[in-house]
C-alpha cells in the first residue's frame, strides 16, 4: 500500500526495474548490427522490432487481470526473468530464427514489466512524491536505453563479440529479480470491477479516445521507427560510420531524456494540450529537416532534437484521456498498452519502403505520423 515515508530499500529494487525496461530499446542495436552480420535486408531487419512490439496488443489487457490475482510485485519479477530469457537466447544461440525468438520474449517480459512497474512504484512512495518518483523512474530508464549502443560498441572492439551486451544485461536482469524478490513490499490491492478486452474495446466507439489510441499507436510507431532505422539512416544518407552511426541512438536518447525533465518545468506553466501542439510540430520540422538536409553536423542536432519532440506525446496524449474518462481508467490503460504495439507495426513500414524506394523516403512515413499527431493536438486544443 502507499507508504507516507520515503523507504530507499523498497524503492530502489523497484527503480531497478526501470532500468531492465530499458532494455527493449535494445532493438535498434539488433537492427544494426544483425542485419550486418546476416546481410539482412531493410525490411527483414525490422521484423526484429515488430517481435518485439507486438506483445503489447496481445498481452496488456490478460497481464492487468493475472496481475491482480498474482500481485504486481510477482508480476514485475515474472516479467524480469522472461527479459533475462530473452536476452540469452540470442547470445547463447545466434541465428536469426533465434534472434527473434529471443526479441519476441524479451517484448513479452517488458510488456509485463510495463504494466507492473508503474503502480508498484506508487505503493511504495509517498502519495505526494509519486510524480516525482515516476518522472525520476524515466529519467532510469533513459540511462539504460543511452548506454546500449556504446556497450556494443565496446564489447565489439574489445572483446570481438558485440553480444557480450545480451549477457550482461541478461544477468543484470536476473539480480534485479532476486532484490526485487527479498524485498519486503506491501502492495496495494484494487477490489471491484476490473478492465476486460469487451469493456476496453467497446470504448474504442467513442470517437475522441478512437484518436488518442491511435495516437499513442503512432507516437510509438514514431520513437521505435527512428530508433530502430537512425543506424541505417545516418551510415547511408551521410556516410557515418557505423559505430559512430548507433551513437546517434544514444544522442537521441539524451535528446528524449532531457525533454522529459524539460517538458516538466515547462507543463508548470502552458497547458498539455498546447504543450502537445508544438512538441508535434518540432517534431514534423526535424524529421523533415533531417531528410532534406546533407550536412552530418547538422544532421546531430536534429536527432538531439526529434528525441526532445517525441519525449513528452505518451504522457500527454495518455493524460488527456485519462483527465477526460477518469471513471474509465482501467480500460483506458489497457488501450493504452496495447496501442504500444505501433512500436511492431511503423518500423516494419518503414523497413519495406526503404527496400522499395530509399531510406530517406521511408523516413517521411516518420514526418506522416507526425502530422496526424499534430492535427490531433489542434483538436484537443479546440476542445
């Protein structure tokens, strides 16, 4: 249950979790470095995101019900473990029928781990800090996902083998289920009625929650697009090297870190939605510069910057429909999770124009799912 003290021994295993949520950004990594040691093609590669995304559609909903029948502290330790297993798999079998089995659980676990994290880390803060707690456990996962490429990078060049990485995180994922799983935490438990896919998905008929789902399908779509395509992208529109080209990975990563602290500063004084407004219109005029643009200088400002652009929409976006149908919030947060499986769906759209036409060209699918987010944000502004 919510505790009226901060108690480090119940919060930082717990914070850790964060860190291993991170982990599903590893796909970007996959995409690199797979598709040059299996001469994949654009689209194949991005079958390595869609395994791991597509969980989410399938299985937010069903973890929410298990989870308030097994606990969310049981749940998040299940969903740590299906992580470690997942990232040894590839490491210690590396085929590409391997690879995706190995991203296909890993989306599993994080899938579970999203969904049990969150209010975990409520019950064991104070009421009054869970904001806080909340905006500091992204600020966590931020770390993980920056520190990926580099890693790679350095086990490749040290060590000969870039997925030394897997096993590390593999085993960083297995303590963190073993402190999570000594510690002594009182969860809160919901009794009542509880979100169902048939009570979810009949509010799909709603019109305004129709837009904000897709949305959240979109912006996904957008973050795991540019994430898992930036590599290629920078190595064949500018000539980047690859290593220096998965760095970009982590400037985009910092880009969305620090927007995150600077979306909260700023949400103090303008409203969400116009907040939303121009986070969606920086976002259309970056990605559109970065395709237009053949300076490589230029082009790592404006990887910084899509990163800044794209930090704050999920909040945002699951916050306006939250504020609108709070009565509703179990099923609007099913809707929500699911709609992270735009995270399989974008990239592999992405990876298939690339094949057919370039890779500048698929990126406007990118500059697309922007626009539409832009036109929502003017909506619910008028609203």
């Amino acid at each position: 249950m919510a505790t009226d003290k901060v108690n480090i021994s119940k919060i930082a295993p717990v914070l850790m979790a964060f860190f291993v949520m991170s982990f599903v950004d590893l796909v970007g990594i996959g995409v690199d470095r797979v598709s040059k040691d299996m001469s994949l093609s654009a689209t194949v590669a991005q079958l390595i995101p869609s395994a791991a995304f597509l969980w989410f559609f399938i299985l937010s909903v069903p973890v929410g019900v298990m989870q308030s029948r097994l606990g969310k502290k049981n749940m998040l330790n299940i969903g740590m473990g299906v992580t470690a297993l997942g990232l040894l798999v590839p490491f210690t079998f590396y085929s590409f029928p391997m690879v995706l089995t190995g991203f296909a659980l890993l989306g599993i676990g994080n899938t579970i781990v999203q969904v049990s994290a969150n209010p975990l880390m409520v019950d064991v803060v104070p009421g009054n800090r869970a904001s806080s707690f909340l905006s500091f456990s992204q600020f966590v996962k931020a770390i993980g996902s920056m520190i990926g490429a580099p890693l790679a990078g350095f086990f490749a060049a040290r060590f000969g083998d870039w997925k030394i990485l897997f096993l590390v995180f593999g085993i960083v994922s297995i303590l963190s289920v073993l402190w999570l799983g000594t510690s002594k935490i009182d969860e809160t438990r919901i009794e009542g009625y509880k979100a169902t896919f048939a009570s979810s998905f009949k509010l799909l008929g709603n019109g305004y929650v129709l837009l904000l789902v897709l949305s959240i399908f979109l912006v996904v779509g957008v973050d795991v697009g540019f994430n898992s395509n930036s590599g290629q992208f920078l190595i064949k529109r500018f000539g980047i090297d690859q290593t220096a080209a998965e760095s970009g990975r982590s400037v985009y990563f910092l880009g969305r870190m620090l927007g995150t602290f600077a979306g909260a500063i700023m949400l103090t004084k303008i409203s969400s939605r116009k907040f939303f407004m121009w986070s969606s219109a920086l976002g259309i005029l970056c990605l559109t510069a970065i395709v237009l643009i053949k300076s490589p200088v230029l082009a790592w400002g404006l990887v910084f910057l899509i990163g800044m652009a794209v930090a704050n929409i999920w909040p945002l976006v699951f916050s306006l429909a939250v504020e609108k149908y709070s009565n509703q919030s179990n099923e609007i947060s099913g809707l929500v999770m699911m709609a992270i499986s735009g995270g399989a769906v974008i990239p592999l759209l992405v990876g298939w124009v690339s094949d057919m036409t370039s890779i500048a060209i698929g990126m406007t699918i990118l500059i697309a799912c922007m626009i539409y987010l832009w036109a929502v944000s003017m909506y619910c502004l008028k609203k």
